[in-house]
C-alpha cells in the first residue's frame, strides 16, 4: 500500500470517521493568500482525504486579488460590460482552484480542479448577482468515485440561458460551498476562515466578542443581512433549504469553530451584534400625503434594481411628508436618479443623500418570547450619546441607523451591556 507523505500539524483530520463521511471544506481569500497557506490548506485536505472521507473543496480567489481585479477594470473604465466583469472575476477562483490542486497533488493525493461551469453550477445569467439555479455535479461526482479530490471555484456559475459565466455577487464561494453540500448530499459543509468562528460582534472591532459553540440558521440570516461578513447570506438561505449544518471554522489551526444549523441548546435573547455602514440615506422632502405615493417612490427604485432596506414615513404636516429610506451605497447614485425623476413627478420638493449613516443590529432567537428588548437597546444607546436615525425590526431582530462615527461606541455599549465581557 501506498505511504502518504506526512503533512505535519496543519490540522485536518479533526473527524475521525467510522465510515467515509463526503465533507466539503471551503476556504476563504485570507486562506490562500500565498504558496506558503496553499501548501497549508493542500495538507488539511490532504489529511482529511487520509482519514478516509471523500472531500471536495471550494476556493476563494487568493488573498485580495478580487478586489485588485475590481480595481484594475475600473483603471480600464468606469462602466465595464457585466459579462466582460464576470469573465474577468472568475479568473481569481480559477488561479487558485489550480494551484491547490497542484499543492494536493504534490503529496501524491489524486485531484482534479473545475471551474463552476465544469461543476455544473447552473445559475440565472445576472451578471454579478447571479442565483443558483441547479447543480449538476456529474464531473465532480465522478471524481470522487474514481477516489480523486475535487477543488471546485467557488462564486462563479453558467447560466443556461445566455452560455455566459456569471458571479454569485460579493462573498459568493459560501454560497457555492452550501448550494454544492447539499446537491451532493454531503455529510458536512466546513467554512475554513480567518477567524476562529462566528462571534458575539466581529472580533475585529469588538475586543471583547467572544466566539459562539452554535446558532441558528435563522439568527446567522439575520446577522449576515445585516452586515456580518462572516457567511454569504444565500450560504445561510441553502443551509435553511436543504438542513445542511455549516462550521465555521479557522484555516489557521485545528480547534472547533462555530455551528449553524436548525437548533440550537440555549436561544439566549441576544446572540450577537452586526454593524453595517456600507449603506447610504435618501430622504425626499415635501412628499404630498396621499395613497399611492408610496409606490409611486418605490416602484420605480425596485425597476431600477435598487434594493431598499430600512424605510420611515414621518408625521405628516399641512398635506405633506418627508419619507426616508437606506439603499446599499454602491446603488445610491442610481437610487438619487430615480428619487428626483419621481420628486418632481409627484410634486415633491427635493432629495436628500447621506452616506455618513451606519446600521447596527442586535439578533437573538430568545427575543420572540421577550418583551421590552427593544426598549433597552435604545436606553443604552441614548446612555452613550448615540442618536438613532430610523429602526426596524423582525421577530428576531432590532435594527437602528445611527451616524456612522458611532458605531464603534454603539458596539461596545450594546456588547457590554446586552451580552456582557469575556468570561
Ligand atoms: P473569507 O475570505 O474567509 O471568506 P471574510 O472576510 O469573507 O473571510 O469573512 C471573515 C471576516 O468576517 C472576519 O475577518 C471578520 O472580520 C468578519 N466578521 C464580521 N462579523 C463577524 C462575526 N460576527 N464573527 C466572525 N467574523 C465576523
Ligand atoms: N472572491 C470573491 C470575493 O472576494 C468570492 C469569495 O471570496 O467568496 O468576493
Ligand atoms: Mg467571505
């Protein structure tokens, strides 16, 4: 029999199985920054292969080469082709879906690479934020049973209407990790990162966040809407569909990581805090207050392909009224277009843009059989001299827009005060 070479104490092999488990490990851009993290992710897997599973692996492009990418169209062109963007994003993926085979392959482990489109990841063709429609694995499928690893790009499809390779969007190798643990039937989707988990707040700007044994999927949705970049939100939408538990976990060393799934022991009323400040504020004054132009406003914004979050209506005075609401920054300039094509349809007497706002959010599943949470979190909010522009909530949910040189402030009073210091 073959002797495998030693891959030395990456980690790894954390699952020692009684029978073949098909574990899907994703790695992130951090992962892969360099040859030298390559070689390290190449021996995790390595060492997973050995311990008997079948593995397939999804990457992300290395480091921050996507946003180099991004950059360098930009130096091109400021309204470079969607296809053309696409064609160009996915060649990130495609580097290192290459070179982590290659890295696999040195420690005499077989293993194949694909792009999505090899993968079978079949999605609409819009480009940049395309949705997975359906996965047909067949390639990747049939590697396994020829005993081989299958590294597949993460964040990239083809659609079947327009034969165009498309982006999942921002973040989307979690998505394709997720969408391809389930179609596969995978007994674990790992989400290797460059935290040790999800946390109570990122623990890049909370010091205090502590990292969390699980969550719901349910709470982790609402963390990842509301700007905790940790997991794409269509990953967590999969894990939902198809009860596809996720670990989030650290590619830097062996110990446990974070559980998302169903259920979980505890439901605390508050599991943790996101902030968010990459949104922008319109406000169109002197809106007459009739029915109808509420739509007359938003209609408009949704053809547009802008996505509205938080919306407030004030108090209306001699006829008319002053609407607010949050649109991602990246859209504002578009969202700003239609607001005053529609103010002066309507009769309104002008539009507002501020992109000093920032969104900061408390989540917990407890929360549903918990009054007077909402209430606190405003308490401690005005304690700290934090103002609070607009709010919204779920059943698991409390968001406020605050300025956005508050949010530091805002954090550590609410993890504090609402979750409390490291034990
Ligand atoms: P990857 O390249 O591995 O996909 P990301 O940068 O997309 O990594 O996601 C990991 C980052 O998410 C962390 O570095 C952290 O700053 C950020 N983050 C935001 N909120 C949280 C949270 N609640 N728990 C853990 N990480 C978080
Ligand atoms: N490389 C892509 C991005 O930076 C996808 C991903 O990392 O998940 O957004
Ligand atoms: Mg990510």
């Amino acid at each position: 029999m073959k002797e495998w070479p030693k891959c030395g104490t990456s980690g790894g092999a954390s699952y020692t199985p009684r029978y073949m488990l098909l574990v899907v490990q994703k790695f992130g851009g951090t992962s892969l920054a360099d040859a030298d993290r390559i070689r390290k992710v190449a021996c995790r897997v390595v060492e997973t292969y050995r311990a008997g599973n079948n593995v397939v692996v999804v990457v992300s492009a290395m480091g921050k080469s996507t946003d180099a990418l991004v950059n360098l169209a930009t130096e091109i062109t400021d309204t470079p082709h969607p296809r053309e963007m696409d064609m160009l994003l996915t060649a990130g993926e495609r580097i290192s879906m290459a070179l982590v085979a290659m890295a696999i392959e040195a420690h005499g482990v077989p293993a194949v690479s694909f792009t999505g489109s090899q993968a079978g990841i079949l999605t609409t063709a819009d480009h940049g934020r395309a949705e997975i429609l359906d996965i047909r694995a067949f390639r990747v499928q049939e590697s396994l049973d020829e005993g081989k690893v299958a590294i597949v790009a993460g964040f990239q499809g083809v659609s079947p209407d327009s034969k165009d390779v498309t982006t999942l969007g921002r973040g989307g190798s979690d998505a394709t990790a997720v969408a391809l643990a389930a179609s596969l039937g995978a007994d674990l989707c790992e989400i290797y990162t460059d935290v040790d988990g999800v946390f109570t707040a990122d623990p890049r700007v909370e010091l205090a966040a502590r990292k969390l044994e699980e969550l719901t999927f349910e709470e982790m949705l609402e963390l990842a809407n509301a700007g905790a970049g940790v997991l794409m939100p269509r990953s967590v939408e999969f894990g939902i569909r198809y009860n596809i538990p996720i670990h989030v976990r650290s590619s830097f060393h062996d110990g446990e990581g974070t559980w998302v799934k169903e259920e979980t022991m505890e439901e605390p009323i508050i599991r943790a805090i996101a902030h968010d400040d990459s949104g922008a504020k319109l406000t169109v004054h002197g809106v007459p207050d009739q029915p109808g132009i509420a739509a007359a406003v938003f209609e408009p914004m949704g053809a547009a392909g802008v996505n509205v979050d938080m919306i407030v209506q004030n108090v209306s005075s001699q006829g008319v009224t002053d609407i607010s609401f949050t649109v991602p920054a990246s859209s504002a300039d578009a969202a700003v277009e239609v607001a005053e094509r529609v103010a002066s349809e309507i009769g309104a007497t002008g539009v507002d843009l501020d992109k000093g706002i920032s969104k900061i959010t408390v989540v917990g599943a407890g929360m549903k059989s918990e009054s007077g949470v909402a209430a606190e979190m405003f308490g401690i909010l005005s304690a700290s001299g934090v103002n609070i522009e607009m709010i919204s909530t779920s059943t698991i949910r409390i968001s406020c827009i605050i300025r956005s040189e508050d949010t530091q402030t805002a954090i550590e009073a609410l993890h504090r005060e609402l979750i409390g210091e490291r034990s």
